[in-house]
C-alpha cells in the first residue's frame, strides 16, 4: 500500500511538473532529500522516482517563459567554473595508468553531480520571486525536519541506546550525514517558524527544530555534535529573544548529560577528553593521504574516487586506508589545488554575499525580507563547513541548492533596486521574519 502511494504521487506530479516546472523544483528537492521512496518496502523501493520528476521538469523549463534572466552571479561562475574542472579532473586521471582502478567509479560520481548541477541550475532558473523561495525553503527544512521528528520519536522508544540514521541508500543513510543535514536544517527551521502566520505550520516547524536538535545527538556523530553547538549558538545571537534562546539551549545541554545513555557517552568521552580512536586516526590519515597525493598531482590530484586501498598503499603505505571524511581534503584529494581553490572561493564568495545582502537589508527598507534570510543561511553555511571538516560532502546537493538560494537571492534583490532606482513600486509585500533581529 505504502509503495502505490509514493508512486501515486510521483507520477500524478508529472503533468504538473511539465505544465510549472517550478513545481517540478520543489517535488524535485523533496525527492532529493526526503526520499520517500526509502520509507516502501517493495517495488517502489529501487523505482527511479528522480527520473520520474526531472524529465518533465526539464521540458517544462525549455518551454517556460518565467525565468530568471540573468543568473550570472559570482557564484554562479564558480560553479560552472567547478563543473568544468570536475570534468578536466577525471578525464585527465583516466590517462594515469596508476589510477585506472578508481576512473569507473569516477566516471559515475561525476554523472551523479553533474545531476545535482543541473537541478541546482535549473533551481536558479526557476525560483523568481520572494514567494516562490520560502515555498522553497519551506520544502527543504519540512523534509529534513519531518525525518528529524521520526528520529526522535525512535530515540525516545529505545531509550537513546541505538543511533538514529537517516533514509536508507540516501545520501542521509549514514549518522554522520543525517547529523550533517539536520544541522544545516536547524536554522531554516527555526526561523521560518518565527514568521510563519499558521498556526499549524508554526507548530511544525518548531517540533522539527526541537526534534532536529535530540536527533543529531542521538546520531552518536562527534562532528554532528561540533556542528550542532556553532549552530545553536548561532541561533542564539542571531535571535531577537537571545537570552530565552540561551537558556533553551542550556537546558537542553543539561538534559542531555542528564539522561544520556551510557553508549551515548561512552561515544562521546574519548572526543571530550581529546583521545583519539580508530575512527579519529582514519581520518587523520586521510587527510594525509590527500596531501601526499596533491603533492605528486598539484592541479589536478587523483579525480573523483581517489581515495582507495591501492593507492593509499602505493602513497602512504604506513598509514591504514580511510575515506576522505572531510569536505576539504575530500575535493584537495580528488581535485588538486584548482578544484580546492574553486571550493573554497565558492564558500567565501557565499559567505560575502549573505553579509552583502544584510547590510542591503539594512539600508533599504524594501529589501528587509532578505535581513533574516541572510542570517538564517549564514548559519546554514557555518553548519557546513564545520560539521563537513569531518564528512566527505563536498558535493552533498543540499549545500548545492543553499548556493542557489544565494544566488536566486542576489538576483531578486538587484531586480527589485533596479525597481527602485526606476521610480516603481514593488507589489510582493515584504516577508519579513518578525522574531528576527536584522
């Protein structure tokens, strides 16, 4: 019954999704990070949902006439910039007879981004107006926060003593990414709940926060934890009521050392007290490996997959092999010193934009919307980049759609000065975030 019911919904959405491709964006970002064909049992398990939705929302978007015209942004350039060198990368390691083991592989990873590019472009395409990008936001924190609040529900049955995972064969399945995810959810989820005007929703996206925050504690994931404590006190400073956000997470680090498992701390002792096991020496050697290796292939490094028993063997044979489990010596790895200079300039020029776009909101009275859009991705961002340090997500496609919310960002705030500048009145009402200091 489950398995009719998902595909019931995924093929009903394709006319939809060909006659407003827009729609066909939120049903793909939903199926992208919800996965609800991982909650069947049966033939819908496997069934290529994704398919189902991007074929009609591609040829709606080739058809459609409402969209963002000029998408040329500074991150946008450095994606496509990124795209092209995750190409020049492989191809130019399929040439190295020494990496012919992992080049199959590689060959896959970059079809499976090249797919999240394109619904990243596509994304930025489609997404035109203040309304169309809350609905957006909405459908990315729901998705994480509805699996965050079945995660909680079964760390509170089994007493917290088993981890909580994300769907199976996802890109959520393991703890440390479900953890990754949540985090980066958390401040979409709280502050779209400080301005949400219904009530039911209001109440949702508040028991997903509060359900998000137990659930990346009940992953047993060290990073997740990091992430999770830079998160909350983002929150918190970023909140207009900091000291009653405060206390909210103070008390719920009491509860945690309260009535935390014993598993739960035992995972958690060697971390607190600076020790490292053979989960924190594996990444160690990892990142190891991916200097190593960059110092033989500077520009290019080892391609998509490098990370592999053979080659850690032949350059690093005194360490035991690992995967990369971190986002930067993941891309220094597979992608040289270019690739990890087009990272970290896409994270930076991120990060510049969203500061921008807060001053803007600052100044311009009509731009006030963006203040806490601004804050609220800021804080995504940061969740990122230090719950990421120790997962191999560099081309984790959540983060993928967060950069084209900046830019769709970008683009509707020029459009709208520019209005401005030309004597117009804007007609969208500001959606402004009232719990929310800008």
């Amino acid at each position: 019954m489950r398995d009719i019911l998902v595909l019931a919904i995924i093929f009903g959405s394709v006319p939809l999704c060909f006659l407003n491709p827009y729609f066909g964006i939120l049903m793909w970002n939903w199926v992208a990070i919800f996965n609800p064909h991982r909650f069947t049992y049966g033939f819908a398990y496997n069934f290529p949902v994704a398919y189902v939705v991007a074929l009609p929302t591609i040829a709606g978007t080739i058809l459609t006439r409402k969209i963002n015209r000029n998408i040329f942004t500074r991150e946008s350039i450095l994606l496509l910039l990124a795209w092209a060198w995750f190409a020049v990368t492989i191809f130019y390691a399929s040439t190295v007879p020494e990496f012919s083991a992992h080049i199959a592989p590689g060959f896959v990873q970059l079809e499976r981004v090249s797919k999240v590019l394109v619904a990243t472009f596509l994304t930025i395409l489609l997404v035109t107006s203040r309304e169309r990008l809350r609905n957006l936001y909405l459908v990315l924190a729901l998705s994480i926060g509805l699996i965050a609040i079945k995660g909680a529900l079964f760390g509170a049955r089994t007493g917290g003593e088993f981890r909580v995972w994300g769907p199976p064969d996802s890109f959520l399945a393991d703890n440390n990414d479900f953890a990754l995810a949540t985090n980066m959810a958390l401040p979409m989820l709280f502050f779209l709940a400080a301005e949400e005007k219904r009530r039911w929703l209001k109440i949702l996206l508040r028991l997903g926060f509060v359900c998000g925050i137990f659930s990346v504690l009940l992953s047993y994931s060290r990073g997740g934890l990091l992430g999770l404590v830079l998160v909350l006190t983002a929150v918190a400073l970023m909140s207009r009521h900091k000291l009653l956000t405060v206390a909210f997470v103070i008390v719920c680090g009491l509860l945690v050392f309260a009535y935390a498992p014993g598993k739960w701390m035992e995972r958690m002792s060697g971390f607190y007290h600076g020790n490292i096991d053979r989960s924190a020496e594996g990444r160690l050697n990892a990142w190891h490996f991916a200097i190593v290796l960059t110092q033989h292939y500077p520009l290019t490094g080892g391609g998509f997959e490098t990370f592999t028993p053979d080659l850690f063997q032949h350059y690093t044979p005194w360490l035991f092999f690992a995967g990369p489990h971190s986002i930067y010596f993941q891309t220094l790895g597979e992608q040289g010193y270019v690739g990890e200079a087009l990272f970290l300039g896409l994270l930076a020029s991120c990060w510049l934009s969203l500061r921008r776009l807060s001053r803007l909101a600052r100044q311009v009275p009509s731009l006030a919307w963006a203040g806490p859009y601004a804050y609220m991705l800021r804080a995504s961002l940061l969740a990122y980049m230090i719950s990421g340090a120790f997962l191999p997500r560099a081309y984790f496609d959540f983060f993928y759609t967060l950069v084209a919310t900046i830019i769709i960002m970008k683009i509707i705030c020029e459009r709208e000065l520019s209005q401005l500048a030309q004597g117009k009145v804007l007609e969208a009402p500001a959606l402004a975030l009232a719990e929310v200091t800008p």
